[in-house]
C-alpha cells in the first residue's frame, strides 16, 4: 500500500476551481485554476512553490498545463475566448 500526503491545490485566495492533471516523480503538479479572471495554468512544485502560467498574456483566453515530465518540461495550450487555440506550448 502506497502512503502519501494530501495536499490541496489551491493557487490563490480567489480561486473557484483547481484541479491536478498531470504529476511527475518528483511530485512536481501542473493543471489549471479558475478565479475571476479567467482560467491560468500553473505548476505547483512538490516544495510548495506556485507558478502561474499564462503565456502568452491574452485577456479572455484560458491557459491550461497537461503534463510535466522528469526534467520539468510542461505541455500545455492556450485558447481565445472566442474558441480558437492559439497552439500548443512547452
């Protein structure tokens, strides 16, 4: 049986929705939050330091990171609020 730590994830105080997508074996998480101002994706390190990623910048669009692996790389996209992805980014 495999024993671990629960952990919330919650990247700020305005935060209506966070959710875990992707781990790696370090423990370091990426997914996305909600808060008022939209949707950010976001690396949260098995040390407890919180990135926020947002690339690039677009007010309206929702940023979302997938995976992460060994190395620290993370996979992600971007799309518009009018629906159109502006591509994937790692």
């Amino acid at each position: 049986m495999v024993r671990g730590v629960f952990r919330p994830i919650l990247p700020t105080l305005s935060t209506t929705i966070s959710q875990g997508e992707g781990i790696n074996d370090r423990g370091d998480v990426v997914s996305l939050y909600t808060d008022a101002a939209g949707n950010h994706g976001f690396e949260l390190t098995a040390r407890g330091v919180l990135t926020t990623i947002d690339k690039p910048p677009a007010a309206g669009s929702t940023t979302a990171a997938f995976g992460i692996n060994n190395s620290g790389t993370v996979v992600g996209f971007q799309q518009t609020q009018s629906g159109w992805p502006l591509g994937s980014h790692s």
